[in-house]
C-alpha cells in the first residue's frame, strides 16, 4: 500500500479550481478499497462533495456513508462548536451553546472557527472518539480550504496554543499542533493543474509549509492533457488545414492544433513542478467528461493506485 | 452587450466569482480596455500571475495604485487614450494604514498594531484581506482621482466570503458582544444580569484567561474608535450598495463554478447589490460538426492519413464533450439569468499572461454583438 495512505490525516490543499475535492474524493476511494475506514471531510460549508455520490441534502454536517467504507462530513465550525461544548463542558456548555451572545463572540474571533473545524478534523482522526458511540476512522482526509487559508488552518492550532498560553484552549491547540507536525501521522499533499499561476502557488504553499516546521509530500499534478500530437504532427496539420479540407475536417484538425498548443503549455509547467519537487510528483488525466461523478472518480482512483509513491 | 454598456456611468466595478475562473486577468482586461476608451483607471488587484505582474509593471506589493508605462501597452492593437494605474493589494499594510487613520492619534495606533491579538488580526485571519481590499477600495473611491476603480476580490474558495468576511470582522472591532461580557458595569452587563456571570466564568475556562485579557486591551485601545470603523464600515456599504457600482461575476463554463455564479447571483439579488452581468471564462464553442458523423472517419483518413487521423478523431470527439458541457452549463446559468447580460470568452490554446493575451480577451469582451459573432465564426469557422 502506498504510505501515503498509512497516515491517519492527509490533508489535500491547493489553489481554488484545481480539483482539490476530485482528488480527496478519488483518494478516499482508493482508501476504502484498501480496506481502511475512511472519511473525506470538507473545510466548508457546502454539499459538492456528496455530490457526486448523488446524495440528498439537508445531512451534510453528520457523517454519511458515501461507498463501502468511505464516509464524508461537511465541518462547519458553528456546529462543531456546539458539538465540542456539549461534550466538554456538560450543562454550562449547553447554556453556551444556546446563548447567541456567545455565539457571536465565539464566531467573531478571528481564528476561531478554523480552530472549531481543526478541531472536529483531529477528533475524527482520534482512535477513541470523543462523541460517545462513534467508530474510529482509519484515515481522514481533508479537503482544505484554497491555500492560503489552507496553511491557516494549520497554523491556526499553534496559534491559539501562543496566545491563550493556559487553560483548556491552549492545551488543545498545542495538542493538535504536535499531531500535524508528527510526520508518521499526517500527510499534506497539493493539488496543481499544469498552469503558471497553480504552480506557483504550489511553491508558496510549500514555502509557507516549510515556515511552519511542516512539509510537502506529495504533489498531485491533476488535468493533464494527453499528449497526443507532437510537433511533427502539428506540422501535417496546419499543412492540412491549408489545403482547404472539407469544413467537418477543418473542424477536427483545428481542435486537434489546439488541443496540441495546450498540452505544450501544460508540458512546461509539469516540467516546472517536476523540477521543483522532484520525486514527489504524480499525474492525473484530465477527464474528458460532462461532470466529475462515481465512474470517473472511480477511474481516477485507479490511477492514483498507480501513480502514488 | 460589452463591458462599456456594462459600465456605463458607474465608478465601480467589483470581479467576483470562485477561484479558479481568471478574475484576476479579466479585471485587468476590463481596466486596460476602459482606460483605451479614455477612462483614468486603477485596477486593485490581490495576486496576480507573476507574468501577469510583470507585464503591467507591478514589481512588489505596492500600496497605491501606479500608473502603467503606456509604453508597455503600446502593441500596435490597441490605442491607450486615458491612463491605466495598477496596484498589488498588502492586506497587512492597508490594514495598519487603517487604524492610523482612524486613531485619535499616533501613539494608540502604535500601541493597538503592536498588540498581538490585532496583529494575528491583521495578517494570518481568513477575512483580513477581503476587509481590506473594500478598505482600499473606499479609500480610493473617496479620493476622487479616478473615473473607474476596478476590484479583483480575493481567491476565496466560496464567492459568499468575501461578503461574509468584512462583515464578521467588522462585528469583531465592533466589538459589541464582547465588550458585553468584559465590561461588568457596561450595558450588556446590566441587560444580561446575573446570567452573565457563568458565562463569562465558562468563557475563561475555554479560552484560557489570558486571551481574554489580550483581547479586553485591544478593545480599551480601540475604545471609541468603534465608533469611527462602524461608521465607515456603513459607508462601505453604502458605496457597494449605490447604483455607481457594478458586480460583474466571473466565472469558468465548469459544472461547479456554474453552479456557484448561480447561486451568488441569487445571493446578490437578496442582498440588493447592483449586479451588472456575467462573464463566462474559456467557452469551448461547439465547432459544429459531429464527432460522430458517418463520413468524417474516411474524410480524415484521406485528409490527414490513417493513425494521425484517427488520433485527430478522439481528440475531437473529447472536445466536442466538453462543448457540449459548457453549453449545457451555461443554458443553465441563462435560465437563472433571464435576459440579463453574458458575455462568453473562448477557451485559448494558451494562458494569458502578457499584454497581447490580455488584447485577445479585450476583442471579445469590448466587441459590439456582431463584432463578437464574427469572432466566434472565426473559431468555429
């Protein structure tokens, strides 16, 4: 099995757009087949994880079985609060938790609610849950909010440690803190498209990682084109194109030219990454399809069970 | 329908849509095209492409705008008439300049920059740089200097943050709740009574005394001041909200940011704010043939020869999938939309990232509508 998935907590980060959900999705897949317990849960409120499992709304902040043995959650840090002080703090957290007051003042403080969604991640992470009945998961992964914010949510833990320094946040915080730095137990992995401006981003995400005493492992390279002409053949094409071809072949050869000039493109930003991160680059197809749903999730899984490290 | 009649009397246009969609080129192209018209434009934007950056001459993180060398967009293409001006947001730094301005004087705003929880605040919260870019965009707006201010709001990964994000920030400086449970012989005190007590106990156990008691400083520093953000922050509002300004929604023909421009549209028309169109990033337009046409196999083995032309076959019948995805998408952003404006920019064989890429994408958003139909002919053609 690929020690990527011998980690507990995997967190899939990168710039909006690039497929991050995709990734975590076909990752869990994979996870599952292998047997382990799994739980992709998404940093935000929203239901497109479930999706593509064509699941009904209205459950998305509850643990939901999407496939034999994977499971997903939507945190939301408003009812993960809740959640933490029915369980922590007995009768007095419950006052809390219906007072809005506190509320507000919970929400308002910078960095809490990513502190609230870290948190309900490590417990999902945790072999004895601390919501009474729950199962253990054998892996979680997160689908991290676009990155900058996605180092902020890692960073975020240490953060509350240095500042509330005492009492039970500070203990939490440093808690968790130590669990994402510990190597052996979470994994950080990055998703980029073969474009500048993703590639970029990749880079700072891993400098930003690097200022934390955190690390990259891996680097998914996702929606790669197929390289499917070379430049000889670029050449018979715009020679055909120039002999005026009946109008459905004109057709075709234009898509094929452009579709050639793109995945050029694309060759030189995956040349960029594979010299910035070299070894830890695996590639995904782009998938040629009307919407990303079960089948084309289930694909991708099967080439990331190749690809992995 | 082009982004001129789009923006036609207003001062303000806010790009805002999911990442991912090229907010950031296409705000740049809407300032450059709106500035070739004759119009004095700056355009804010958070983090451009490197090259992108570069070709506007936007070196470092600057905080005020800078006027584009007209030289670099001299391409022989387009004629610049008015001025085009630049600026890369510093979200910590149009924070700071923030308190400056609103402090009774230099030494609080010293001590509050100096405090840590303003300074966890100002830099590492989510929020803090959507805060900032409306800051800098009133800012501006009050300085009169300029006849457009164009806005690339930042990458957030749901289009809503950056509403909700001011918003929460502002209730944090602000400040009302807390000051409810840190002041004993304050107001919310005195409305809570004595339910406030175990409250304020409990609030300690969790945070750890010490947070609070940051947090009880930075409000003291901030003192009356709340006042003065409060005040702006309606101003802010009231600019966003005013019929001068247009939210143009960006966004790619993909399945999710579809589905998300239709919801922040939606979102808008609940939250009153003036909404001028959508722009639709790398269209695949149908090429008008199909893939599967009975004759096209033998037509391009003849053409093009045997395995060539069976790979030219695939790709095609890949392209023609994803046209018709884009154009299933965007019919249903049209029945969201009404008759309401949107403007499609074909898919490019390569990225965007210099002035001639921007002028690629100016024809077809500055075009009239049978301009814009030639272009697309010239596509599909």
């Amino acid at each position: 099995m690929s020690p990527l998935l011998q980690r507990r907590l995997i967190f899939v980060t990168g710039k909006g757009g690039v497929g991050k959900s995709t990734v975590a999705l076909a990752l869990g897949l994979l996870a599952a087949r292998r047997g382990l317990r799994t739980i992709v849960a998404e940093l935000a409120a929203g239901e497109h994880l479930q999706r593509a499992f064509a699941q009904q709304e209205g459950r998305q902040f509850e643990e939901i079985e999407l496939a034999p043995g994977l499971f997903t959650i939507s945190i939301d840090p408003q009812h993960a609060m809740e959640e933490y002080l029915r369980v922590k703090t007995g009768p007095v957290g419950q006052a809390l938790g219906h007072s809005r007051l506190f509320h507000a003042f919970a929400m308002a403080t910078p960095g809490m609610r990513e502190l609230l969604s870290i948190g309900k991640v490590w417990e999902l992470a945790q072999f004895e849950r601390r919501t009474r009945e729950a199962e253990p998961y054998d892996v979680v992964i997160v689908d991290a909010p676009a990155t900058g914010h996605g180092v902020g949510i890692l960073r975020t833990p240490r953060t509350f440690a240095e500042i509330a320094r005492v009492g039970p946040i500070a203990h939490q915080g440093g808690q968790i803190a130590r669990t994402i730095a510990d190597r052996s137990f979470t994994a950080v992995l990055a998703v980029s498209t073969p474009e500048e401006m993703p590639v970029n981003e990749t880079l700072s995400l891993y400098e930003a990682l690097l200022a934390e005493g955190l690390d990259l492992d891996t680097v998914i390279l996702n929606a790669r084109y197929p390289d499917r002409f070379d430049d000889a053949d670029a050449s018979r094409l715009r020679a055909v194109l120039e002999a005026d071809p009946p109008p459905p072949v004109r057709a075709a050869v234009r898509a094929g030219l452009s579709e050639q000039a793109r995945a050029a493109t694309q060759a030189e930003q995956h040349a960029r990454l594979e010299e910035l991160f070299p070894g830890r680059v695996s590639t995904l197809p782009f998938v040629f399809a009307p919407d990303i749903g079960r089948p084309e999730l289930e694909g991708l899984a099967d080439r990331l069970a190749e690809v992995l490290p | 329908m082009n982004i001129p009649e789009l923006l036609e009397n207003r001062r303000v246009c806010v790009c805002t849509g999911s990442g991912g969609v090229g907010k950031t080129t296409t705000s740049a192209v809407i300032a450059l095209g709106m500035a070739a018209a004759g119009a004095k434009v700056a355009v804010v934007t958070i983090d451009p492409a490197k090259r992108l950056a570069n070709a506007l001459g936007l070196e470092a993180l600057e905080n005020e705008p800078r006027r584009v060398d007209p030289d670099r967009l001299a391409t022989g293409s387009l004629e610049v008439r008015g001025e085009l001006w630049a600026m890369m947001l510093d979200p910590k730094r149009t924070f700071d300049e923030l308190i400056d301005r609103i402090a009774p004087d230099p030494e609080r705003a010293e001590e509050i920059k100096a405090n840590r929880v303003y300074r966890e605040l100002s830099t590492a919260v989510s929020g803090s740089q959507e805060l900032t870019a409306i800051a800098k965009l009133y800012e501006l707006d009050q300085e009169g200097r300029f006849d457009l201010l164009v806005l690339d709001t930042p990458p957030s990964r749901n289009a809503l943050d950056f509403f909700d994000a001011p918003g929460r920030l502002t209730n944090f400086l602000e400040g009302r709740a807390l000051k409810a449970f840190l002041k004993p012989t304050g107001l919310g005190m005195r409305v809570l009574g004595r339910g406030a007590g175990p409250l304020l106990g409990a609030l300690r156990r969790i945070t750890g005394v010490d947070l609070v008691s940051d947090l009880s400083t930075f409000f003291g520093l901030l003192g009356d001041m709340t006042e003065n953000f409060s005040a702006r922050a309606r101003e802010v509002e009231a600019l966003l909200r005013s019929d001068e300004t247009a939210f143009l929604l960006i966004t790619s023909a993909q399945s999710e940011p579809i589905d998300e421009a239709i919801w922040f549209r939606q979102t808008l028309r609940d939250s009153g704010l003036p909404f001028a169109g959508v722009v639709v990033n790398r269209f695949h337009h149908d090429l008008g043939h199909e893939p599967e046409a009975q004759d096209l196999p033998s037509e391009l083995g003849e053409a093009v020869g045997g395995e060539l032309g069976a790979r030219v076959a695939e790709n095609f019948a890949d392209y023609h999938v994803l046209s018709q995805r884009d154009a299933s998408n965007v019919d249903r952003l049209l029945d969201e939309l009404g008759s309401e404006p949107l403007l499609l920019v074909p898919h490019f064989d390569s990225d965007v990232h210099d002035v001639d890429g921007l002028l690629r994408v100016h024809r077809y958003l500055f075009a009239s509508d049978e301009e814009r139909v030639r272009l697309i002919d010239e596509v599909v053609a």
